[in-house]
C-alpha cells in the first residue's frame, strides 16, 4: 500500500503501464506467430510480408524499453533466417 499522494499516483501509472506493455508484447508474440505459422505452411510471400509487418513492431517495443534491444535483435535475426530458409 502506498504512503504518500506521490506513492499513489505511481502505482496507479505502473498499473496503467503494465496493462499497456503486456498487450504490446502480446501483438508481438502474434506478429512473430504469424511469420513463424507462414514459414510452416510454406507460404513465401505471406511469410515475408508478415516479417516485413513484424520488424517495426519489434522495434517499437525496443523504443519503448519494453523489451530488450538484444532480445528484439535476436527475434528478427531468427525470423528473417526462417523466412530466407524458404528459398
């Protein structure tokens, strides 16, 4: 439980924050699914056309510190490998 007025109001932003990242990082993991799913089936240009759409959503997370820029370089390092391996 929170103290002060300043206390308060940080929890009240953190809460608000959490609420928005984890969706974020959710349209990622979908993102990610989505050119991993493409791969899977085969479909070429529906995979890179999905990684194309995944890389600035990537990084918008990245910008946002929401994860890593490690973590983000290693998803797009991995995905575009999956995507080339295609043909």
């Amino acid at each position: 439980m929170a103290n002060t007025k300043s206390a308060e109001k940080a929890a009240r932003q953190a809460a608000a924050h959490r609420i928005r990242n984890v969706a974020m990082r959710s349209r990622m993991r979908s993102a990610i699914r989505k050119v991993i799913d493409a791969v899977a089936a085969g479909k070429k240009d529906d995979a890179r056309a999905s990684y194309l759409a995944a890389v600035p959503l990537i990084d918008t997370l990245v910008n946002k510190k929401i994860i890593h820029r490690n973590q983000a370089d290693r998803h797009k390092s991995r995905l575009s490998a999956r995507v080339k391996s295609l043909g």
